[in-house]
C-alpha cells in the first residue's frame, strides 16, 4: 500500500470513530472523506511548492537579481544556454588525510554508489573545487559530499543529514555547512558554497577554447602547459620530512658584487641623477654618474642627408631614401635579413649589407611590445611617443615603491624608462635638512623653492626622453591642482601624462612607512634622535594632509589600499594604448606581502654532463642526488609555509629535480622552459662553431639579441616570461621556481633590475638556489650551494 493511500485510509477511519456511528455510517461519508483528503493532500502539495518558490524569489533578491536578470536568463533559455555549476568545500583547520567527493543524481554519476564518486580538485590549500555544465534535461540534481581516504581501500565518510537538491540552478536548502562524523566519533566541517550560472553556447565554446589553447599536451612530450599536482604527500623513499633537520646557513655562498642591494639603500637614491643641478653645486658631496645618452634626437637627426628613420625604434640607418618615402625597418633578429618595406609599396625585400651598428638598433623589446610602439610611433601624436607617470599622494604611502618597482618592470620588458625623484633635486638644492615648516602651504618661499626643484626635475625628464627616452617616472606628492596644472602645462606637446596617485587607508601601515622613512631617508641621516625626526616628519605630513586634493583631472589611476596585500581597489579614468594598459595591468597585481622566492636551475641533466644544449634528457646521478638536497633544504626552508608552491618547466629534469619536494603543490609552465636552440638543439657549442661558423660568431657578438634559426633569442625568453613575473608578483606566498639557465638569468635580472644586455650573462650555476626575498623595504638576494 502506497505513503498517500495509507494516509488516506487512516483519516477515514479518525472520522468514522469521531462521528461515533457503526460501518453503516462511516461507508455512508466514506467517499467524500476521501475526497475531501484528497483536496487538502493537493494544496499541501500546491503550498509546498509556493513556499519553495518564495524561497528562491528571495534568495535571489539577497544576492541582486533583478527583472534584467531574469529576462536574461530567460533569453539564455531560448537560446539554449546550458547550467554551469560550481561547487565547492573549505576547511582551513584540516587535520586528516581526506579527499572530498561529490556523488548521487549528477552528470558524468548519475549514480548513487560512492565508489562512482566525483574527485573534487584542490583550488587552494583549504579549498576544493567541482566544476560541470548540466545537460538541458538534467537540471534537477541530487547529491551529496564525502570524503575518501587516500587510501581507495577504506571506508569513506558520507555528510550528516539529507541530499542536497538543486532545482534549475537554484539550492532549495541554504545549507553552508557538510558535517562529516569519522570513526573516532569527533564531527568535521567544511564550508559549502553552491554557484550556478546560465552560459550562452558561445561562452561555452570560448572557454573550451581557452582551456585547450593553455592545457591541452604538448604534440612532443604530451605533457600539459600547465599541470597542477596539489595533492600534499607525506613521507617519501629519500627520507625527506618537513621537521628534518638542516642547517642551511651552512650552504650561504657571498652573491655576485653586481647584485642588486635595495634592502639598504633608500629607494630614492637609486633614482635618476639630477643633471640641471650639477654645474654650481659648489662642495656638495652628492655623489652623482653619468647620465646615458643612447638615441640622438630624431627631430635633429632626420634632417641630415642619406637617412632613414626606423619607426619601430626611432634611430637611423645609413639607408638611402626610395622614392623619397620613409622605410619601415622589422628585425627579425642577429644573424637574420632584416625586411625592408617601402610605405608606397607591398613588396619586402631583403638586406645583407647593414652597417654593423644598426644591428644593435633593434628594440630591446620584442614580439608583441616592438609590434605596439611601432603603432604607437605611427598613429599616435608625437606627444604619444613619450609617456610621464606623474605620482601623487601623501608622503609614507608608498609612492616611491611603486615607481621603483613600475620602472623595474617597463625596464625589463625592453622600454627605456627613468625613475626622478623630486627629492633627491630638493636636497641638493636646498639640503637635506629642511624641517617641516619648509612644506607649509603658508610658507611662500618653501612653495616656491619646491615648486622649482619640480620643474627643473621635469625638466630633466623632458630632456631626456628628447633624447630617446619613453617613461619617465615623475616621483613627489604633487598634492594640490595647482602643481599638477603646472605640470600639465610643461608637459603640452611634449609627452603624455598619467597621473598615479596611492592613497592609504590603514594606519599600522602608514605608521610603519613612517618609521622606515626615518630610518633610510637621507633628510633625518643627520638627526640622532628618532623620536625628534619622527615628530618632525609628523609635523611635514600635516603640512601635506591640510592642502591635499585628490586627483579628478585627466587620465589617472587611482590605487587605494592596494600597499596592505589584501585586496583593494584600483579605479582608472581615460586610459587607453598598449603601454598604459600593460602598466594597469601589472599595478593590479603588485602588492608589499614580503615572501621568498627561491630560484634554482634543474639537477645536472645527462645532456649536461655531454655538453650538449637543450634536449630533454634526465638528470644525472650528480642531479638525483640534488634533487634529495633540495627536497630537505626546501622542507626545511618552508616548512612553516602550507600555501608555497613548486613551479617547474614541463621538461623533464626539471619536473625530476622537483620529484622528491614533498607536501607542496606543483604546477609546470611551458613559459619555463629552456631558450629554444631551433636547429642547434642537441649540439655541442664546439659542433655549432665547427658547422655552422656565421651562426656562432653573430651569437658571440650579441648573445642578447641573437635568435637561434628556428628558435628563441633572450629578449623572446623574456616575452614569454611576462605571465610568470606577473604571476609571481601576485602571489603572497613563496614560491620555488626550479627552471633552466637562460630563464633564470631573465627572471633574476628583473628582480635585481639589470640591464637588458647584462641577462646572458649572468651567473646562474648548477646546484645553487637563489633566494630572492621581496618585502616593504626593496628586494634582498641570498645563495645557497647545495653541491661543489
């Protein structure tokens, strides 16, 4: 007998004894009990489901949908958009060896069995994550969570309570809670999050684009771009155990004189010197160097007979005009014919007979950045060509940072940029011991004197990038509309300008920079009292707070709250091109978190030990027994840090150096990989100087720029690593890159800011880790030689 007849009949049968009567009576209203049961069974029904709808009208509301939404989603439904749902679980106190499952009435189950169970990815070191879209005719889902042990052969652990019910995307339970009771009794909790959105069929197909372009294996080694092993491991057949023991300071090795020691030196003094002060600067001890001069004017050059202006770099080769047109120059690298294209023309030709000087003329950026600047030299307007970020904001909030951290960058990236600080041109102006009551607004001499320390900076600035320069990075507080107005009108014609302004909201934060301000800025080198300097920098912030007006003028980016490395905001107004974007880009990701970053180069591999280039060979014995070094010296090193991560390149010596790191997630870039060798890969430099002598000499000339025949140069190398230094700025936890020679002397040149021409050759040994340490105070370089 069914739940609904049994229900029925014992309704009948209260009414037949409350009347009282014998059967005779009860058969009498028998039929319409019933019916009347019937009808009441119905509007429970009827109501139930009124409630439910409520229930997810208001759900809806909370979370902001609107009419338009609805329609939208509606629309989705014509169109045939399908269900996209995300589920995931969190436990930040995990404390057992337990992978959580999704199983019940779901696509690719469709089975309650839990060994049929879904595998739930780890997203972060507490998150896991399960991603599907829901078929049109399955869009009532049916499930719940469970763990499993690693081991497959153990019980799992299914969640407390009822299945969890999904309707047209919609949770009909807000439970935000899976409780899970194990064996010892004791209930664990994870955090539930349930999202479901409607997908367009062309979003659907763009992601799956998306996806193959970035995971799909390679067609050589069939390994993914990016493959990501978070699962942590324990143990392990080389012994290496987070708590082992390990005196690593036992492996310090002194790092190169040329490295970069930012840590100890104010960040300002590593700025641009001032040139229009020099002369007249009478007994000052500033020290000061030459100021480089790279390019000639253009606007002076052009004019000499027998010239033709590269537009993709703005210099000159000793080429004869055709046809009275201008030529446009595309280097396809050292040892390569450069094309020639005559703007009245289509056709290429080819030119052997270079003056061995314009080789060298190719940007230092290359690929997609050459590609923008030649738009930007051709279509833009000559003001364009040249671009000042103006900084404004209070003093201690982190203006100086950021500027040495952007100029480091657009450096790297092969753009000729310039870090001037007002400061330093005030302090050899006026001296360095100027007390607050110079920066009162009501003060008309220290305006004025401030004011004029300004221009003749921007001055500086203008003058060279006259002189070739792109960026240039305009440091001091400009906090008021009439200095930045001033600014503006000596820059019309002459550049563009963005203004940069930080704003701080926090106050440890602030008051931290203000201590680090006394103790590296050279205004307070000569006070020996902290507590006096500090009370006089105090004093100077005042000065500022009162007169200080926001940016709301001209193109801007606006960084709020960004310097406290949780989240903030960063609001940006009439900002268009190439370079400006890429520089918004990378603000959004920077951050002042301190944390390691530990580079090292794979084990000695067995093309190594050959003397052979590229290849994708194993490590040799030599590097197996490296590989155990590194695994106890990164589990010692890290051992307090659950959220590093192990980045390796997807050729195998380096994913079998970081084979033995235990307890850590792993992901491969192919961006990590080696220079590509092209034709000469697997050679010996001593069979390419031998076969192929003109390929050796032009790489012997300009290791730089030198692209192997069908292969990379460096300056390709640091294209490609763009994502990771991005990447790498924005993580806030350490992270061990393990990679190849030339990546790494890319990556290591941007964190200690060499020279583009200095990269190939940079000293990057076998066996040693580089650890890079980034923080509030700059960036601080330390080696470790693991094996002679």
């Amino acid at each position: 007998m069914t739940r609904t007849a049994m229900h029925i009949q014992g309704n009948v049968k209260k009414h037949v004894e409350k009347a009282g009567g014998g059967v005779q009576e009860g058969e009498e209203h028998s039929d319409s009990v019933i019916q009347r049961e019937r009808r009441e069974e119905r509007g429970e029904r009827r109501e139930e489901r009124r409630e439910r709808r409520e229930k997810r009208e208001k759900r809806e509301m909370g979370t902001g949908a609107s009419k338009d939404a609805e329609e939208e989603r509606d629309r989705l439904d014509q169109a045939g958009g399908q269900l996209y749902v995300s589920l995931k679980m969190e436990n930040r106190k995990l404390t057992v060896d337990l992978v959580p499952h999704v199983y019940g009435s779901l696509p690719l189950v469709g089975s309650w069995d839990p060994s049929k169970a879904l595998f739930m990815e780890r997203e972060s070191v507490s998150m896991w994550e399960l991603s599907f879209v829901v078929p049109p005719n399955h869009e009532t889902l049916d499930f719940k969570f469970l763990l499993k042990p690693k081991d497959s052969n153990a019980p799992c652990f299914v969640e407390e309570g009822p299945s969890r019910l999904l309707v047209g995307g919609a949770l009909q339970e807000d439970a935000r809670l899976a409780l899970f009771r194990l064996d010892s009794g004791d209930i664990l909790e994870y955090q539930v999050f349930v999202k479901a959105d409607r997908v367009s069929p062309f979003d659907l197909a763009a992601s799956w684009r998306a996806y193959q372009d970035n995971f799909r294996p390679s067609s050589v080694r069939w390994i993914p771009d990016v493959s990501i092993n978070s699962a942590p491991q324990t143990g392990g057949e080389n012994g290496c155990s987070v708590g082992l023991e390990l005196d690593i300071e036992h492996y310090v090795v002194p790092t190169p004189a040329t490295a970069a020691n930012s840590a100890h030196v104010y960040a300002a003094n590593m700025t641009e010197n001032p040139r229009s002060l020099i002369s007249g600067s009478g007994s000052s001890s500033y020290p000061f160097k030459e100021m480089e001069v790279i390019v000639p004017d253009p606007s002076k050059m052009f004019q000499s007979p027998g010239m033709v202006e590269s537009k993709s770099v703005g210099t000159f080769s000793p080429l004869q005009k055709q046809e009275s047109q201008r030529g446009l120059f595309v280097d396809r690298g050292v040892g390569s014919p450069r094309l020639l294209k005559s703007s009245s023309s289509n056709i290429f030709s080819t030119d052997h007979n270079l003056d061995s000087d314009t080789k060298n003329s190719m940007p230092a950026a290359a690929g997609a950045v050459a590609a923008a600047a030649v738009a930007d030299q051709m279509l833009g307007p000559k003001e364009d060509r040249h671009l000042a970020i103006i900084l404004v904001g209070l003093p201690a909030r982190g203006k100086t940072f950021t500027a040495a951290k952007l100029t480091r960058y657009l450096r790297w990236l092969g753009h000729n940029t310039k870090h001037f600080n007002v400061g330093k041109y005030r302090r050899l102006k006026h001296g360095a011991n100027q007390s607050a009551d110079f920066f009162r607004a009501d003060n008309p001499e220290g305006v004025e004197a401030r004011n004029e320390v300004a221009a003749l900076a921007f001055e500086d600035m203008i003058s060279w990038m006259q002189e070739g320069g792109q960026v240039g990075i305009f440091d001091a507080t400009n906090s008021s509309k009439e200095r930045r107005n001033m600014l503006m009108k000596l820059a019309e014609g002459r550049c563009k300008i963005i203004f940069l302004e930080t704003i701080c909201n926090d106050v440890n934060i602030i008051e931290r920079n203000v201590r680090l301000k006394i103790q590296q800025s050279p205004d307070y080198a000569e006070e020996p009292d902290f507590e006096a300097g500090l009370q006089d920098f105090k004093n100077r912030l005042e000065n500022y707070e009162k007169v200080y007006e926001t940016v709301n003028e001209g193109s801007y980016i606006k960084m709020i709250d960004m310097v406290s490395g949780h989240g903030g905001q960063i609001q940006v107004n009439n900002i268009s091109g190439y370079l400006p974007g890429r520089i918004v880009f990378f603000l959004v990701n920077t951050h002042l978190t301190p944390r390691p970053i530990l580079l090292t180069r794979h084990g000695e591999s067995q093309d190594n030990v050959r003397g052979r280039i590229g290849g994708d060979t194993a490590i040799s014995e030599a590097g197996e027994l490296y590989a155990k070094k590194l695994a106890k010296f990164v589990g010692k090193r890290l051992k307090s840090e659950r959220a590093a991560s192990i980045w390796t390149s997807t050729l195998q010596r380096t994913i079998l150096t970081a084979s033995p790191i235990v307890g850590f997630p792993k992901i491969q870039w192919r961006a990590l990989d080696e220079i590509n060798a092209g034709v000469c890969d697997g050679m010996t430099y001593a069979e390419i100087k031998k076969n192929m002598p003109e390929e050796y000499e032009s790489r012997k000339k300009d290791k730089l720029r030198y692209r192997y025949p069908r292969g990379e140069s460096y300056l390709d190398v640091i294209q490609r690593l763009e994502p990771v230094i991005i990447e790498l700025e924005r993580q806030r936890a350490p992270v061990v890159v393990i990679s190849h020679q030339a990546v790494l002397r890319a990556l290591y040149a941007y964190f200690a800011d060499r020279p583009l021409n200095e990269i190939p050759h940079i000293e990057v040994p076998l066996h040693t880790i580089i650890e890079i340490q980034m923080g509030v105070t700059g960036v601080q370089e330390k080696r470790y030689k693991l094996m002679d």
